[in-house]
C-alpha cells in the first residue's frame, strides 16, 4: 500500500503554478467546461466581501472568464454575511430557500449538498468563507485538474496553515493548525482507507470536483462531510481519479476546543457509518464546562444525518433535463 501511496503522491499531487492561467482558459475553451464557485457561510461578514471581490476581480473577468458562476450559501447569518457578500458581487442565496419541501438541518455539508441545485457549472468549486489574506489560486489551482486532465473528477487544496493563537500572530515553533486532522482524521484514514494517507489537508474546505462525481454521492450535513466526500470518492471513481494541489498557506479562524470536540465526534462518527453502516450506539457527545461549583456536563447531539445523492432528488433531475 505505500508503494501505491507514493506512486499516487508522484502522479496526482502538483503546485498551482503547474498550470498557468492561460493553460486553463485555453482548456476551458476547448472542453466547453463551466466552472461554479460556491461558498458556504455563517457569520463571515468579516471575510466573505474580500474572498468574493478577489474572486470577482481575478478569475471572472473578459480577460479571464474561468469562473462563470459565484454563489455564496447562506447558512442563517444572523450578521451582514449576506449584504457584504452581494455588495462584492456574489449571487447569494439562502439556504431555505433551496428545497423548500425537505426542512434543513444545521450544518456546512447541508448548504452544500442543497448548493447542487442552485448551480450550474460541470465543474463545483467549494471555498470556505472564512479564509484572510485570500487569494483566487485556491480556486485557479483545484480547478486545474479538472480542466486540463479528464481523467481527474475530485481535487483537494493542500496548503501550509499556521495556527494562530489570537494573541496577534502564530504560534512559536511554526505549530500548524488541522489539529482534528492529525489526531482524529489521518489516523483514521492511514487506519482503515490507507490509499487515501496522500492527502496532506484531507478535512480541508477548498476542494473542486466534476458535478457528474457529486450528484452521486450522500453528503453527511455537518462536519463530517469532507470525510465522507473524500471516502466516497475514492470508493465511487477509485484512487487515480481523486488530486490535490498545493495552493500555499491558508489563514483562517480557528475553532476553541469544544468546538473541536464536536467535529472529531462527527468526523468519526461519519467513519464508523463507513466502515460499518451499522448502529450508533450513542451518537451524543459529553463535554464539561467549569461552573461555580465545579465542572458541568453539557450534552450535545453528533449529527447523525446524511443527504442522499443528489441525483436521486426528483427536482434535481427535473432542473437537469430542463
């Protein structure tokens, strides 16, 4: 298997600056491809502008038209999310709005998998909305592969991420971040999925992939849906169909520890459902708070839910053949 891990590592990992920007609008041209930017977001008033206008300003232009479609879904901001993001130039839609008939659930893989139905372009492009010092080579370089190599259907971002502490700049020492990824999802990958140990961000938000792969594949609705994606992947269109890219450093807000008790609960929830497809014994998640007389317990649900493959949704089919 490592024999394999490498090989795939030599053939299916590259750099952004492999493919120039005009090697992909060339591509672009002659494959016919469209591309959809989408970004889901809750509460990023703060980034979301910058991330859109860059996007806007680089990469959907006459020059260069290799985004067609850039839509920011709104998870229920209670902030301007979605006033910045329109005043930037996205088409911003909530996700309510989307299927109407099935109520959401809370979560990023929700918006996502409903994303499906209000885009349009063969090629799917997620970035998260929290991102700082942005730079549209996160979309140009994920995008790439799906361009340039038919036979490429799903690409990851990789990228260096600094944890900041919020004390004014990163931590000593170099320490990254994706501390849930080092301790619940490549154990967990290198474990049981061991053709997938390659991926250097595989919990990562920045990820594009052919709509054909997507409308296929059941999306879990919280944290764990770029786990199930990517394992999904993997057993729907095999190791040589699935890339990363590495697009540089990606600067983000990072979660407290509670919240990353929730999403390694989650993301190894969506593993055992995997691996098992059998019984969730308790699927809830015991923390503890320091109160006024000693430590609380607080009990919080694992999102157990998963969506179905988009194709199988009667009004995606009916949108399709329209």
């Amino acid at each position: 298997m490592l024999e394999e891990v490498e090989r795939w590592l030599a053939g299916r990992s590259w750099s952004a600056a492999d493919r120039p920007l005009e090697q992909l609008l060339e591509a672009k041209r002659q494959t016919g491809r469209t591309v959809s930017v989408v970004l889901p977001a809750l509460d990023e008033e703060a980034t979301v502008g910058a991330i859109v206008a860059a996007i806007r300003a680089d990469l959907m232009t006459e020059e260069v038209p290799l985004v067609d479609e850039l839509v920011v879904l709104d998870s229920g901001s209670t902030d301007r999310t979605a006033e910045v993001a329109a005043a930037a130039g996205a088409r911003v839609v909530h996700r309510d709005s989307v299927l109407p008939r099935i109520p959401a659930l809370p979560g990023k893989g929700e918006v996502l998998w409903r994303s499906l139905l209000v885009t349009s372009g063969d090629i799917v492009c997620f970035v998260d909305a929290d991102l700082r010092e942005f730079s549209s080579t996160f979309v140009s370089g994920i995008v790439g592969p799906l361009l340039t190599d038919p036979e490429v259907q799903f690409v990851k971002a990789m990228y260096d991420r600094p944890l900041d502490t919020g004390r004014g700049g990163p931590a000593a020492g170099g320490e990254q971040g994706g501390r849930v990824t080092e301790l619940v999802a490549r154990p967990l990958l290198n474990l049981h999925w061991p053709q997938l140990a390659g991926f250097v961000q595989p919990l990562g938000g920045e990820y594009a992939a052919r709509r054909s792969l997507l409308e296929r594949l059941p999306f879990p609705v919280g944290y764990g849906v770029e786990l199930g994606l990517l394992v999904d992947a993997l057993h729907t269109v095999g190791l040589d169909a699935l890339a990363q890219v590495d697009v540089g450093v990606r600067r983000h807000r990072h979660q407290g520890g509670q919240a990353l008790g929730r999403m390694a609960a989650a993301i190894y929830r969506t593993a055992q459902l995997r691996l098992a497809r059998g019984h969730l014994v308790r699927p809830r998640l015991t923390q503890f708070e320091r109160g006024e007389h000693g430590f609380v317990p607080r009990t919080t649900a694992v999102d157990t839910e998963e969506r179905p493959p988009m194709a199988e949704i009667p009004e995606y089919a009916e949108r399709r053949a329209a």
